[in-house]
C-alpha cells in the first residue's frame, strides 16, 4: 500500500467550530476534508482560508442524517485514498421547541441527524481506523446536554446520546489504539448564538464564571490537543469548553 | 489461489501469526489467541475478500479456520 497522506475528516465544517476545527487541524499538518449539507460555498471558504495558509483541504458535500450516503463517502472518499488519522464529528443541526409542542418530524430528525448520523460515521470510521491500528475520534457535544436546556429536548437528548457513545466506543476500540472523547462546548460565538437578542445574552453571561462567551477557536484547540501525540492517553471523556458554566 | 489459501493468508495477516500455526483445525481463540475484535475483524476482512455476508448469528458459528472455509465454499 502507497503511503497515504495523514487527513482529519471534520463533518460539518462550512461555519463555526466545524471551520475553526479545519482550520486548526490544518495547521497541525493534517490533510483536512470537510463536509457540507447543502450549500458549498462557506465550506469552499474553509477550504480556501487553509490553503492560503499553505494547507491541504478538500470539501464534500454529505448530508450526514442519509446512512447509505455515509456509506458511499467513506468507501469512495477516504478507505484506502487517505489514511484517516482525525474524525471529528461536528455536524449537526437544531429544531428547537417546547417538548409539549415537540412534533414526531422534529424529535426524530433532530435524533437522526445529531446522534445517528455521528454514529454511522464513527461506525465508518472505526473500521478504517481499525486496520490502520490507530485514530482519534472526537465528538462534539453539548453544555446542554449536561445541564438542560429548555426548547432543546431533541438536541439534548441526541448530545447525550453521544456521550454513552463516546463511552462505549472509547471501551470497544481501546484495543486498537483508537481514543474517543467528546468536547461539550458552552456557549460560543457562532451564527447559532449571534441570533439571540441582547436580554438573553446578557441572562446567558451571568451564567458563564468567565464572563464571556466563547469562540470557535477555544473549542478548535481543545480538539486539536485531543487529536495531538499529548493527548494519546486521553479516552472516553467528555471535555468541557465552557467558561465554567458547568462543572 | 484456493479458498483455503487465501482465507488462511487472512488469518496471518490479521493475527499477526506464522503460516505454519495456521491449521484447519486451529481455534481462532483457544489456539490462535483471538479476541472478539480479531474475530470482528476477520469476519470483516473474509466479507470483503470473498463478497459475502456473514451475519452475526453465523460468525458466531465460524470457530475454526476450517469452519471459515467451510462457511465460505458454501456461501460463494
């Protein structure tokens, strides 16, 4: 087998943590791949900002919440083109609403997308990495998912689901040197919290002892410390990046 | 190649064991010192080598290296 370049698959990673971690993951010499739902042009941003710092990056479109669409990606994609040293399961997406109100659509898809689709990746990916007898695998989860949230039954359900997942898998695939670990971001500024207004962000601030929200790139580095030779003895945690509004 | 060849080069490969201990009696784990993820993995890597598909319920059956063979003669 031709030696294969060193590549971080980043799911999700058109805007916010999924580009910081691309960006960030690139700087750290990996070939980066990063996927998009929909619309190509900020994942080609992505692409675009680590290649003018002198980094290799691909983007691909993969609607993450389609099973047989992550099965085709992986087989004509990454098995045996890339040597996949980094997943980093990002991707995801919210429909929030009071759980009373909560449609069946809007649980399950949230559910398919966030925690099903995050499994089918690793799945994926652990089989790969597997052979390859080493790999990283980091899930990005949620402060939410420890400490509630109302309006987000689906999302925190789904983010804490992927904690128990991170556990198991961390167990399962010790034996070939493959770490799994999950980074829970607290509030951070990305698209998703710039829509709040101005009362809820100040109610979010005294609830954050480092009395700021955080930025993408605070998450990217805990991701890249994991993925890092010292994070190598690091295994089914779950690290928080949240200004200490959980502990 | 044989199936018998190809399927016992697997179980060298993925064991990381000589050819000579590859018997078709052999024990995956009793001789050859597999565990469940070895097993996994050589029930992934026989899918893959011969285009079947082994489920759960049969793997549990393939305990030797015979059986493997056996399992994919009949199943080809």
């Amino acid at each position: 087998m031709p030696d294969l370049i060193k590549t971080a698959l980043i799911t999700g990673g058109s805007r916010g943590i999924g580009r910081a971690c691309a960006i960030r993951l690139a700087k750290s010499g990996y070939q980066v791949f990063v996927t998009y739902v929909s619309r190509p042009e900020p994942a080609f941003e992505t692409c675009k900002i680590i290649e003018e710092a002198g980094g290799q990056a691909s983007s691909f479109a993969l609607d993450i919440g389609d099973h047989q669409a992550i099965v085709d990606f992986f087989k004509e994609k990454i098995k045996d083109r890339v040597f996949l040293s980094v997943l980093v399961n990002n991707a995801g997406s919210t429909m929030d609403g009071l759980l009373v109100r909560m449609g069946q659509e809007q649980w399950e898809k949230v559910l398919r997308v966030n925690l099903s689709g995050s499994f089918f990746c690793l799945q994926q990916a652990a089989k790969i990495m597997m052979r390859q007898k080493t790999g990283r695998i980091i899930n990005i989860t949620s402060v939410t998912a420890q400490s509630g949230n109302p309006g987000q039954a689906n999302y925190t359900a789904a983010k804490a689901g992927l904690m128990g997942l991170t556990r198991t898998a961390a167990l399962e695939l010790a034996p070939r040197n493959i770490t799994v670990n999950a980074v829970a971001p607290g509030f951070i500024e990305t698209d998703m919290t710039a829509a709040l207004n101005q009362e809820v962000r100040e109610r979010y601030l005294e609830m954050i002892p480092l009395k700021r929200f955080g930025y993408p790139e605070d998450v990217a580095e805990s991701v890249a410390f994991l993925a890092s030779p010292g994070g190598a003895y690091i295994t089914g945690q779950i690290l928080g990046v949240n200004g200490g509004m959980y502990m | 190649m044989s199936v018998d060849q190809r399927v016992k080069e697997i179980v060298v490969e993925q064991l990381g064991i000589s050819a000579d201990e590859v018997k078709g009696e052999s024990k995956f784990v009793e001789d050859l010192g597999a565990d469940s993820l070895d097993l996994t993995e050589l029930i992934m890597a026989m899918e893959e080598e011969f285009d079947v598909e082994i489920d759960d319920d049969k793997a549990q059956e393939i305990l030797t290296v015979q059986a493997a063979i056996d399992f994919i003669k009949a199943n080809q």
